[in-house]
C-alpha cells in the first residue's frame, strides 16, 4: 500500500499559516487577522512584501477595538458617608 502526496498541492492549501503563492489574491481583513491585527499601513507593506495581491477595504476590527478600550476608573479609598 504506497501512499502518494503532492507536496506542492499541500503547501498551496495550507492558507491558515499564510502559505501564500507570489500574486494570491487575499482579502485586507484576513491578512490583518493572519498577521496578528497590525495596523493597515503594516498589512501593506508586509503584503506587498510577500508579493501578495491585497484586495478590498480595512473595515473596523472589533478586536483591536476592544484591546483598545480603557476600563472606568476605580477609586482606591471608602467612600465618605454624608
């Protein structure tokens, strides 16, 4: 029992780890997500490095939004009774 696997075609379809060919196609907020949310001048540059093909819009990511948010202070001390 031989057991054949094209190496080539495996590389191709692992897109989860950015295996990308020279000239793919991929969508900016993909690319965003992939690279770990950097910011959208940094996907350019990275995308065009790789030789990528970036398509469409940076739309607002809702997770760099909420790493973003700064939490309501807390005072440290009791509150004074009137």
């Amino acid at each position: 029992m031989k057991i054949e696997e094209n190496p080539q075609k495996i590389e191709n379809e692992e897109k989860g780890n950015l295996s990308l060919e020279k000239g793919a196609k991929i969508d900016i907020n993909d690319l965003h997500e992939k690279l770990g949310h950097p910011a959208e001048e940094m996907v350019k540059l990275t995308g065009n490095y790789m030789k990528l093909s970036i398509q469409g819009k940076m739309d607002n990511c809702e997770n760099c939004a909420i790493v973003k948010m700064r939490q309501k202070n807390v005072e440290k001390g009791p509150k004074e009774k009137l």
